[in-house]
C-alpha cells in the first residue's frame, strides 16, 4: 500500500480536521511541510505529531518517522500539536 487515508487534527488555535490521501513514503516532517504549503497550518510554528490506529493509543513521531512505518491502512489519525 503507497497510500492512506489519513485523518490529520490539527489541535492549535481551535481544532480542525483533514481527511488525505497520503503517500506513506514520506515522513512526518516532509507531510507538515506540505501542510503548511497549502495553508492548514501556520508556517511560522513549530509541531510535534502523534500517530493512532483508533484514538486511544497515541505514539508520538520524530520529524524523520515515515509515515509507513506507522500507518498500516486507512482509517489512521494523525494529531499535530504546536509547541
């Protein structure tokens, strides 16, 4: 699998929620790059990201983690929390 749907909540000012079809070759820091590219989150903030199969279980990834190594399917959550 090259791609997932992939839900992303972005827990800043407010919360919002994106749903994407994301390629799993890239790694968390290339995908908040793109993010910030397209406008959904502030370029001049930092980000930590946390991964979760079903919202319970949180894992928190490096700026280097790809994405495959975390994401096995659709249906993932990614939260990305400024700091």
């Amino acid at each position: 699998m090259s791609t997932a749907l992939t839900t992303f909540v972005f827990k800043g000012e407010g919360e919002k929620y994106l749903d994407l079809e994301v390629s799993l070759s890239i790694s968390t820091g290339q995908c908040i790059e793109l993010l910030k590219q397209a406008n959904w989150l502030p370029d001049n903030w930092e980000f930590k990201c946390e991964a979760s199969r079903t919202g319970e279980e949180w894992i928190e990834l490096g700026p280097h983690a790809v994405l495959a190594e975390i994401i096995q399917g659709d249906g993932a959550i990614v939260r990305i929390l400024p700091y």
